[in-house]
C-alpha cells in the first residue's frame, strides 16, 4: 500500500519574508561593549541588568519586570521591530452580535495608530 504524501505547500515569499520581522526581546553581551554598541544596544534594548557571571543583560521589558534575565524572556519574549502593522497579514476579530460596537472601537483604534510608512 503506497502512503500518502503530504500536499505541497506554495509559500508565498512575502509571507517567508515576514517571519524574519520579529526579533528577541532581549540581548545577553560580555561586559566590555564599546561606548558606541553600548549606546545602540539601549536605543533598542533599553532595561539593563548586570549578571552575575559579568555579563549586561539588555531587555525591552520594564526595569522591575521579574521575567528580565528568566527562561521565560528566552522561551517567549519577542517583539516586532520597527512598523508592527507591516508584519501583519491579518486581524480577525470574533464576536457575538452585540458586541460588534466594541469590535469595530477596536479596528478604528488599530487604524489609527501611527504606522512607519506615514
């Protein structure tokens, strides 16, 4: 008996190009940056945490955070860099009938953030 083979999958290249949109939350350095990668570490990375072992922890959670510097930051904190709309392919929005007022407040309120292109 011949096993089925899976479907092949057409990927569309924009769709590949947009998983490359996301970056970790998080940046672990030695401890002897240059002033110059000190500062272009913060603009993105602003938290700062010195570890014990000597190393800077970069982080964009709040100073304070109890998740900067944890395995949960490594497993699950990433961001989008840049324009979050453009990593986007959709926005879907689930509702009961009677709270479609509230689903539209929410798309009004997504188009009206600013986006990198305007």
């Amino acid at each position: 008996m011949k096993s089925a083979e899976p479907p092949k999958v057409q990927q569309d290249k924009d769709a590949a190009l947009k998983t490359l949109l996301i970056a970790a939350d998080r940046s672990c350095v030695p401890c002897t940056p240059s002033h110059t990668d000190l500062e272009s570490i913060r603009r993105e990375y602003p938290t700062l945490l010195h570890l014990d072992d000597g190393s800077l922890w970069f982080s964009r959670l709040p100073e304070g955070d109890n998740r900067i510097a944890t395995d949960y930051e490594s497993a699950y904190g990433w961001y989008v860099p840049g324009d979050p709309k453009e990593a986007l392919s959709a926005v879907i929005l689930c509702c009961r009938p009677e709270d479609r007022g509230v689903a539209r407040d929410y798309i009004e309120r997504f188009n009206a953030l600013p986006s990198e292109r305007s």
